[in-house]
C-alpha cells in the first residue's frame, strides 16, 4: 500500500496505523515521490490525498487511470 499525504506527520501516523494492522506501507509526502514510487512498485492500493504539491492527487489519479496501475481501478 501506498500512502500519499503532504502533512508529514498525518502520513506517518496513517503509515504506522496501517503497519500496526500488519500491512505493508509506503509513505510519501507529494505528488512527484508518489508517482515515482508507483513506477517501480506495483502498489494494490494507494491511499491519495488531493491538494498535494508537485502534482495535485487529482493528475496522480488521472495517469494511474491511463497507464492501467492496478490502484486506479
């Protein structure tokens, strides 16, 4: 799982919740690094926020959805 939050430290709270659960995670803190992770990890699930720098959530989706990636669906 991938998990895309700018506010660093809700992120790495959200990370750890999910960890704990026992998941495998991921975190990054924009648009760009979320992009770039999904690129070389096919992630079954990303968990995206919308107002992110670099690249808003909703263009990260919108390229998910063209190329195929597994989470867009």
């Amino acid at each position: 799982m991938l998990v895309v939050e700018d506010h660093v430290a809700l992120a790495n709270r959200i990370g750890e919740g999910l960890r704990d659960a026992g998941m495998a995670v991921d975190v990054v803190y924009d648009g760009s690094a979320a992009l770039e992770s999904t690129t070389a990890t096919d992630y079954d699930v990303v968990v995206l926020d919308r107002d992110l720098p670099t690249v808003h959530g909703d263009r990260c989706a919108a390229h998910w959805s063209r190329t195929g990636h597994p989470a867009a669906s």
